[in-house]
C-alpha cells in the first residue's frame, strides 16, 4: 500500500490530519519541519506528501521539489495559510498537484489523496502492461467488465466456435476480434478482414469468394478472396449486419460447410477458417425487422460477446486518457504531464457517445492542442477560438504526421475555431459542407454538442 507523508509544524492540526487517515485505512507518516520531511523522503517512497507552505526553517516548497525529484509520480498537495494565495500559485508552478487553502473540511483533503491514489494505481497498470505486453494496441482496462472480458478472450480463444461480437462504436470490437485470434492455436496464421460496410454489394461478393477471370466486365483476371486467404486462419467480418440478404445466403453456405466457389467459377473450394463477426447493431433486432436472415444469425451467434460501453465502465477512463495522451504524446514528439485530476473528473462526466475512439481523438487532438507540457481541461473541451495565424504557420511534429492525419487535424482545427459548426468550418476549408460531414465521419471525428441532433438511443 502507498503511504503518505503529512508534513505540517501545526500540531494540532498535524494531529487531526494523520488521525484522519489512519482511521480511513492508510499508511501514514509525518513531519513538522521541512528536512525531517526531506529526510524521510530520502528514506522510503511516498504515494502523496502533503505538506505545510510556511515551515519554521525551510519552506514547503523545498519539501516539494524533494518529493519530486526523488520520484516524480508522488502526488504533492500543498496547505497555504489563508489570503498567501501567491505562495499556492509558486507552489503550483514549482510542480505542485493541487493545493488547499486553509481552513479546509478534511473530507476535501482526503478526497484529493484519495483520488491521486488511485490516478497512480492507474499510471502502474499502464506502467505493468506497457513492460509485460507491448505497445499500443492492447486491451486496456482496469473496471470489472473489462477484467471479466479478457478472460472471456482467453477462454474462447482455445475454441473454435464462430464468435459474434456486438457493442456500440468505438467500444473496441476490432482490437477484441484481434485479441481472440492472438490467444487461438490459429495465432501464427493470418487474421484476415473485410469491412462488409466498405464495399458495394457486387464487389463485396468477390471480395469474399474471389472471382474466375471473366465473371463480369472488369474481370480481367482470377481473383483470391478473403475466404481462400483466411484459410487455416481468422477470417473477420466486420459490420456484418450491412450484407444484403443476397449475399448473407451465400455467407450462410460458406459458413455451415466451410465451402464456397469463387464468382462465375464452378470448382468448389474447401476451407478451414474460424469466424469472427462484428456488428453495432442488434442483430436481433435486424432479425425481427427481415433484413437479416435467422439461421445466419444462429450460425454466427455461436458465441457472443457483448462490449460495454465508455459509460458503463468510467473506472477505465482515466487508464484510457493517459495511455492515449502518452502515446500522441510519444507520437508528436511532445512531453506531458500525468493529467491533473480536474481533467480526469472532466473526462469521467462526459458520456462519450463514440466511446473509446472519441476518447482517444479527444486525447489526440488535447495533446496536439496542449501548450506546454500540461493538458488543461479547455484543451478537453475545445475553448475558444484559436489566435490568427499565418497561412504558412503549420509546424510538422519532429516524428512527421501522415497526410491523413494532418487532414484530421485541419478538420479538428477548423472545426474548434467556427464552434464545431460544420458548415462554417467547411467555408474555413473550402470545401462543401457534404464533403467535410463525409471527411468527418471517415475520421470518426465526434463532439459532445453534436449528440443534441442525434436520435435518441435506445437503452440496452
Ligand atoms: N480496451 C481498450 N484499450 C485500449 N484501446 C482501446 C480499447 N478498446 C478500443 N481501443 C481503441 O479504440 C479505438 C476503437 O476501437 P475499435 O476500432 O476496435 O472499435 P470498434 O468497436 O471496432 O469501432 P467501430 O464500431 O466504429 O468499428 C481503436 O483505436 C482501439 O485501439
Ligand atoms: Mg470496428
């Protein structure tokens, strides 16, 4: 258990405070000048110090920059007397976390331990699963829907059954369908993926099956499909619920005897392919309403798993928001700040409609927005207006940026200046206001304000 370290020459109040915590279960060690603290900072390691401003000898802020130095993930929480405001905005420069002006109720101040505690134990899983599993691309999560699905993952990885995964957008379907194919005994072959939504109905046809030279104009030559690749894989249907009922007979076939023949081509072609399949829609709901047909849905629905959405699982968001903040942060070539916890609280509010995607844009696009090594909360909420810049003003990151991300990021910025309303952020880009909704929504790109014109959603 992390311990803290309550640094105050008061000592009644000193009392009060160590007392406090203790009842409340944690481990707690004091000091009632500045190099007792030091001292003691030097010995062990401290979760949270909360110290004094105004010591006999040495000032608080000594007792603050040995904190961090000595480690600089020990949350610091200064005390100022009342009406020294200019001592707790040195402080706050100087590296502080937080400060509370005195006198304050002591709930106030456990609270903020409490809430630093638990920002740390964050921060180590990140710590732990960036050392035990590589980067990025993994399953994060500490809630216990989150814990509960990775066992899942493991469990019906060794099988072989036909996986149908159902959740919200954004919420991870993807990364879980991977996930599942990284833990089967298929995991050194390939995962191959169609994106059913992607492709118009004939194309989508040859794109599963392949197809012989000549089946249609345009045919030119043999084609492989996706389902001849996948063999003795994964093979990942994605957005299953956008196949005509046409092709879902076929997909139907290809499934229940794991054969097939390629368009305009007659050899029947056998295959050993697992199936994972995808949707944000309730496919039984697609049943009921005849655009889906029932024994494919049985066929797929072998096995279901159902991913939770952001706000079903706040636990997570401040685990996502870091992971993603240090990752953009890595990927611009920027340092930041463990975030401060009135960017977490402001984040847990919010809930995030495009779930772990809209998360992690908002965590990009913070970063990218950020001055200085800290993200403040108007970076979260995209404030005001930007100051005029010249047209030749743009700084590539020293790591550089794909053409496809700076486009975002010009959407992103126009988008934050006009007040996220589209259409003048199109005049801003010259282009019509169509092509940015189309751009927008190839990006993924999601606002709190925009969730007033969506349609109601329908609880689960
Ligand atoms: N638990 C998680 N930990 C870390 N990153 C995650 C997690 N879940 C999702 N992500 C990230 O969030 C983004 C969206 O995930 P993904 O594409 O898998 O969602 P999806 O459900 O397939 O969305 P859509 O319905 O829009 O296709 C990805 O960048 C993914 O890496
Ligand atoms: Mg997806």
């Amino acid at each position: 258990m992390k311990k803290i370290l309550v640094v105050e020459d008061h000592d009644p109040l000193r009392h009060g405070i160590v007392e406090a915590f203790q009842r409340s279960g944690h481990l707690v060690a004091e000091a009632g000048d500045a190099e007792t603290a030091i001292r003691l900072i030097s010995e062990e390691y401290f979760g949270v110090v909360v110290t004094d401003i105004s010591l006999p000898r040495h000032s608080g802020i000594e007792v603050l920059k040995a904190a961090k130095q000595t480690n600089p993930l020990t949350t610091v929480i200064v005390m100022t007397a009342y009406g020294t405001v200019e001592n707790a905005v040195e402080a706050m420069r100087v590296g502080a976390d937080d400060y509370l002006q005195k006198p304050f109720p002591i709930e106030e101040l456990e609270l903020k331990v409490s809430k630093a505690l638990e920002h740390q134990t964050a921060l180590q899983t990140i710590e732990d699963l960036r050392q035990t599993t590589g980067w990025p691309h993994q399953l994060l999560g500490q809630s216990p829907q989150l814990r509960h699905l990775l066992g899942v993952i493991q469990k019906i990885g060794k099988s072989q059954a036909t996986i149908l995964i159902e959740g919200e957008t954004g919420t991870g379907k993807e990364l879980v369908a991977k996930a599942i194919h990284a833990a089967s005994p298929r995991a050194d072959r390939a995962l191959i993926k169609v994106n059913c939504a992607a492709l118009p109905e004939p194309l989508l046809e040859s794109e599963l099956f392949g197809h012989e030279k000549g089946a249609f104009t345009g045919a030119d030559r043999q084609r492989i499909g996706r389902f001849e690749l996948a063999n003795s894989g994964t093979l990942f249907l994605d957005e299953i619920a956008e196949i005509s009922l046409a092709t879902q007979a076929k997909l139907l076939r290809a499934i229940q005897e794991r054969a097939f023949e390629r368009v305009g081509g007659e050899k029947t072609i056998t295959i050993d392919v697992r199936i994972i399949a995808a949707t944000n829609k309730d496919l039984q709901t697609e049943v009921k309403a005849h655009r889906f047909r029932d024994d494919l849905f049985y066929r797929l629905n072998v096995v279901t798993v159902t991913l939770p959405a952001l706000r079903e699982r706040k636990e997570d968001i401040p685990l996502l928001a870091e992971h993603f903040a240090q990752y953009y942060a890595k990927e611009l070539g920027k340092r930041i700040q463990p975030l401060a916890p009135s960017v977490l609280n402001a984040l847990q509010d919010y809930p995030w409609p495009g779930n772990i995607r809209e998360l992690e844009n908002t965590m990009e696009r913070a970063v990218l927005m950020a001055e200085g090594d800290t993200i403040k909360a108007k970076d979260i909420s995209c404030a005001g207006p930007e100051p005029a810049r010249s047209e030749n003003d743009f700084t590539l990151p020293p790591g550089g940026m794909s053409l496809e991300n700076i486009e975002k990021q010009a959407i992103l910025a126009a988008l934050d200046r006009t007040g996220w309303v589209q259409k003048d952020a199109a005049t801003l880009l010259g282009v019509s206001a169509r092509v940015l909704n189309y751009k927008i929504k190839g990006h993924h790109i999601t606002h709190p304000t925009w969730l007033r014109h969506r349609p109601p959603q329908t609880a689960a």
